[in-house]
C-alpha cells in the first residue's frame, strides 16, 4: 500500500513541472490527489511538528511570516543507507546537508518571492529519504496571521487566508489542525477554519502543541480525548523540543525519546501515552493517506478519463502536432492540400455554395451582354450602305455585294469579343472567390497562415493560367466564325431581285433602300445564327479550360514545387501562431502526464 504515496508524490511532482501547483479551483489533476494540509498560526509550533515528523531539523526559522510558500514534503521510507533530500528544482542534486535544505528553502522563497515579505502559491517540493520516517506527503502552508509586518503588503492577512483556504477546501484534502496547548481551542486559528471548510470534522486531524509550557496545575485532557471540540479522527499530543534545545542543536531522534519519555511519565497523559506523539501522528497520518487515496481512487480515475477526452478533443480541434522530420511535414502539407481541394470541389460541385454563380454567368450574363451589343446601330441602313460602298471601291459590284457582305460579317463577329472575354473573367472572379471561401472552410488549414498563403498564390497563380487558356480559346471560336462563313446559310436566301426594281438602272442606282435593307436583314439573321452558336459553346469552352481544369489541377505544380523543398523550407510553410503552439504542446504534456497518471495508478492501485 506504500506504494500508493509514492505513486501520488510522483504524480504531483509531474504536475508541478507543468504547472499545476493544486491550491486552486477547478478539476485539476493535484486537486484530486488527497494530501494533508498542514495548517496553523503564527508560534503554534507548525514547524516544529513537521521536523520531529522528519527527524531532522530542516525548516527556516524566525520572527514574523517564514514560511511564505507551500511546502510539499514527500517522505520517503528507507531501508538503511544515507539520509538525503532533493528538490524538484534542483534535480540530481542531493543534499545531504540539512542545514543547506533549510538554507536552500529560505533562497529558494527569496528568489520566487523576492525579498519583500510577500507570498506565492508556487509550491517548492522537497524530498526526502531516511530509514526514521514513514511514506507520507504533507504540505506546509504559510502560517495563518492577524496583522501585516513590516515590509509586507496590507493585504498579506487576506492573501495567507486564502492560499490555505484554497488547500483546506478540496474534498480530497486531510487537515492537519495544529494549535498550541497553551492557547483556548476555541479561538485556534487552525480549528476556526477547518470547522468552515469540514464542520463534520469527517477530514481533520488535531494536533495539541506545547502541552509541557501549560501553566502549572492546568492540562489539554478534555482536548485530546474529544470532549472541548470532538472530531471524527483522534487528537494527538505533541511536545517539540525547547527553544534552549533548538539553539543547543539536540538530535531530533533524541527529542523524540524525550518526547515519549515525557508522555510515559505524565500524570495527566500517561494514559494516552500511547496515542500520543509526533512518531504516532506520523504512522497515524500515513495509515490514513493511504486508506483514502485507495477509497478515491475510482473518482481519482473517472476524472483522468474525463480530462483525457477533453484533451483529446480540444487537440483535434487546434490539431495535432507534426512530426520533426521532412518526411512528416511533406506529409502533412499534402494532406492539407488535399482537404483544401476537397472544399473547393464541394463548392464547384454544389455541396457548399458558391457554384450556382458560374451557371448565373452563363444563364444570366452572357445572355444579357450578347443582347446588348449594337448590331442595330451597326446594321442599319445608313452604316450597311456605307460599308457597301466603301467595299466596292472605284468598280461597283456587278450582282451581289460579296466584299461588302463580309466586310459587315467580320465586323459584327468581332463584337462578340467583349461578352466572350467578360465570361472569362466573371468565371475566374468566381473561383478566385470560391478559392478564398475553401481556404476559410478548411479546419485544418487554419493553424497555418503561412500555408494559408502559399495555397492561395498556388491556386490563384493557376487560375490565371487558366484563365488565359479561356481566353485564347473563347476568342478563338469568335475567330472560327470569322474564318469560314457558313455558305449553306446564303445559298438559301431569296435571290430574286426587289419588285419594281429597274435592273437597266446604273451601278449607283443599285445602293437603293430596299437592296440596302435586304442586306442589312442578311447579315443580321446570320450573326444571330453565329450567336446562337456561341451562346452554347462559350460556355463549354469556359467550363473545359476554367472550371474543369481548376478541379482536375489546381494545385498540381504546387505539389511538384513543395516535393522538391528542404525540411527548412518545409517548416517554414508550417510555422504556426506562437500562442496556438505554446498550447497545443502544453495540452500534449498534460495529456502525456494524465495518461501516465492512469496506467501508473491501475498498475499499483490493487497490489
């Protein structure tokens, strides 16, 4: 069962070491863990409880406020060997020294605290081995206080209150209530507050100090057996070693022989020697840790569970980390990649929206531009005549106006340019847009703004290549029209000559309104013949070298780019926000430590 105090000191070192000093609110992992509390006022022996526990006299000593910062001392039972102490923020340092323990703890507090008084809930750790101790933790907490020092802030007696309330209040915390003999129980600072914090007593232990310094005649009889203030848990009487015992430096294991010795022979405690002592309070202590951690560790488990899967799911969130190696990041730059052009296809294919806009180019746009172009101000009668006459030059045509026919064909396909070209456009607009909207939508890209970046110049440096493909085959298909006339069209169109037409008129006579207007009318119904063409396969061309090829290649001279990049280079295109990082590696270290936790405690907890 030792085991189990050794397991929870281990985890509570651990939890230091990220962070988690216990003392606050909240679920945390040192929270859980039981532990004893140690708690008293200022001169009610505290200190000197804890080095009779030891066997050794170790703690800073002095006037006012000495302890400034929870103490967490791990005992370590050994067998035989060297006496040695180690502190958590001197790893592989042993001290064997006890007075440089009591001087590293007073340099310790100056160097976290500063040399002002004040007070901090970071905790130091101390270990220590001996064969003259039993397994147990007990954290030392700033001596409770009415009136603020010199040096110190006015609100030192609130802050001490609250650092120990906070220790005192957990469920799972053991109160060791220490008072001294020669004050009235009723007004112990100690046992006011573990009433407020246990009034069942169901999680304090009472400890009766400085019974030899009782004025002559008076004893703590009625304390100690539970009649002044009952508690569920025995009180135990303790005599600590004189200040003149102090300064001669005793031996702690000599004080406790004198201690027993002093019990043995009272009158008034003789009866209760055997209860009494801080020897007994220590194995009653460890016996007592021991019990409750195994009784908590069900809840302790259920609680590491509940912590694993919110790690695991706030991890998935911000994402998971990435492998140091090129191998690893090549890997994760493709499979972002690949989420991306998951999400922009979704978008082009209707699973999100955006999509429907291309159709509204082609349904909409396109329709609406092509309607608009001045084929009427082009083909009417005073232009057709112009472009007639010019064409025919000095030598009039002789039947039919050939040169001026084409001249107005090409003329008014070339119009066709415009609504071709702003098709094209719109089309890119929309998938730079729907490019824009896929980088946003993708979780797993938001972690990355660099990527983020590299992405969308790779995406949009490709839309514009598809772009111009678009726009050389649009224009194209406009050129197309122009190159070869459909002849079938022509030959059906009515050759007879207008009625009422004199055809022994002279050639200038031919440019008359009716043969004017026949022409114009001619043209016209061709070029909305050709426009009927274009208006179907403009479209295709757009989808073909836009939209088809923004799906099938978007990214493919990306991934040729980032494949031939250095694992530098590579981390650079994943560099991350600091405060994301910083995070994300202090969730993967807690979970690290909570998983650790769980298989540590099923592997001794039933042994």
């Amino acid at each position: 069962m030792g085991s189990l105090i050794g397991l929870v000191n281990r985890i509570q070192q651990a939890c230091t070491v990220l962070g988690d000093y216990g003392g606050g609110g909240g679920g945390s992992l040192w929270n859980s863990l039981p532990s004893v509390a140690v708690v008293g006022g200022q001169s009610s022996g505290k200190s000197s409880v804890l080095e009779s526990i030891v066997g050794r006299d170790f703690l800073p000593r002095g006037s006012g406020i000495v302890t400034r910062m929870p103490l967490v001392l791990q005992l370590h039972k050994t067998e035989g060997g060297t006496e040695y102490a180690e502190f958590l923020h001197l790893p592989r340092k042993r001290f064997t020294d006890f007075a440089a323990v009591r001087q590293e703890i007073s340099d310790h507090t100056d160097r976290i605290t500063g040399k002002s008084k004040a007070i901090s809930n970071k905790p130091i750790q101390l270990s220590i081995y001996s064969p003259h101790v039993v397994n147990l933790t007990l954290i030392d907490l700033p001596g409770l206080t009415k009136v603020a020092v010199e040096g110190q802030p006015e609100s030192i007696v609130q802050d001490i209150e609250n650092m120990v309330r906070s220790y005192v209040d957990k469920p799972n915390s053991i109160i060791l209530a220490i008072s001294p003999a020669n004050q009235d129980i009723a007004t112990s600072d100690a046992i006011k507050l573990a009433k407020e914090v246990d009034p069942s007593g169901d999680r304090t232990f009472g400890v009766v100090t400085k019974l030899d310094l009782m004025d002559k005649g008076t004893n703590a009889v009625d304390v100690l057996e539970g009649r002044s203030y009952r508690l569920q848990h025995p009180w135990v009487g303790v005599v600590n070693r004189s200040q003149a015992d102090i300064n001669k430096s005793v031996d702690m294991l000599a004080a406790r022989r004198k201690e027993q010795e002093y019990f043995q022979s009272s009158p008034d405690y003789g009866h209760l020697a055997h209860k009494m002592g801080a020897e007994y309070l220590a194995k009653l202590l460890s016996e007592h840790l021991e019990a409750v951690i195994k009784a908590k560790i069900p809840s302790i488990i259920a609680m590491i569970n509940k912590t694993v899967d919110e790690i695991e799911a706030e991890l998935d969130r911000l994402g998971r980390p990435i492998g140091g190696d090129a191998g690893a990041q090549l890997y994760t730059i493709l499979d972002m990649c690949r989420a991306f052009d998951r999400v922009f296809k979704e978008h082009l294919d209707g699973g999100r929206p955006g999509g429907d806009r291309i159709y509204g180019v082609f349904d909409h746009q396109l329709p609406a531009a092509l309607k608009k172009l001045p084929f009427d101000k082009h083909l009417s009668l005073q232009n057709v005549r112009k472009v007639i006459s010019e064409a025919d030059g000095y030598q009039p045509h002789l039947i039919a106006p050939e040169q001026g026919y084409r001249r107005l064909i090409d003329s008014s396909l070339s119009y066709f340019r415009g609504p071709a070209e702003a098709s094209v456009d719109a089309v890119h607009l929309v998938l730079k847009e729907l490019v824009r909207r896929s980088i946003a939508a993708t979780e797993e890209l938001k972690r990355f703004p660099t990527l983020q970046s590299d992405i969308a110049a790779a995406a949009n440096e490709s839309l514009e290549r598809f772009r111009e493909d678009g726009r050389k085959t649009v224009i194209r298909l406009v050129d197309m029209e122009a190159s070869y006339l459909t002849v079938e069209f022509f030959r059906k169109l009515p050759t007879e000559p207008d009625k009422g037409a004199n055809n022994n008129t002279p050639a200038n006579d031919r440019y008359q309104d009716n043969h004017l207007r026949r022409i114009g009318s001619n043209v016209s119904s061709y070029i909305g013949m050709v426009c009927d063409t274009l208006r179907n396969t403009i479209p295709k061309a757009v989808v073909h070298c836009q939209v088809k090829e923004a799906k099938r290649n978007l990214l493919n001279r990306f991934y040729a780019h980032v494949g031939s990049k250095e694992k530098k280079q590579l981390s650079a295109m994943l560099d991350e926000d600091p405060g994301l990082m910083e995070k994300r590696d202090s969730l993967v270290k807690k979970l690290e430590l909570y998983k650790s936790a769980r298989n540590e405690i099923d592997s001794v907890a039933w042994k």
